[in-house]
C-alpha cells in the first residue's frame, strides 16, 4: 500500500470535489492547532505535506474543525 502525501494547495483541491471541501489556510490551521498531521519540508521555501488518509480522517470529522466565534 502506497501512502500518498501531498501539499496543501493538491489537498484542497482533493476535497473540494468531494463531501468535504476546505480551503488551504483551514487546512494549515488545523495543522498548527495540532488537529492535523502533517511533515514540514525544510527547503528554501519551506511546505507542509499530509497524508491521504490523515487529511480525509479530520475532513470527516466534525469536531476537528469547529468554528469558534469570540464574545466581547
């Protein structure tokens, strides 16, 4: 079985024809909330890989991705 990783920008353009379209920033928000792994690639321009299944496993998940409104 072949893990397939790919870049944020090839992620959302993966889920946004499927039940659960994100955009790249949600995607690397949920990375850096710890929400979604993901493998930093040190390069001069520096790029966060996901794997398939870890991407479609918190795109289906609904409390992974919640939306919080701040109160005054």
């Amino acid at each position: 079985m072949k893990i397939k990783a790919m870049t944020l920008q090839e992620a959302e353009t993966f889920l946004k024809d499927g039940e659960h379209p994100f955009s790249a920033a949600t995607i690397r928000r949920a990375i850096m909330d710890g929400k979604l792994r993901a493998n930093l690639v040190r390069t001069a321009a520096p790029y966060y890989t996901v794997i398939e299944d870890d991407l479609l496993e918190w795109a289906s998940d609904p409390d992974m991705h919640k939306t919080v409104h701040k109160t005054d």
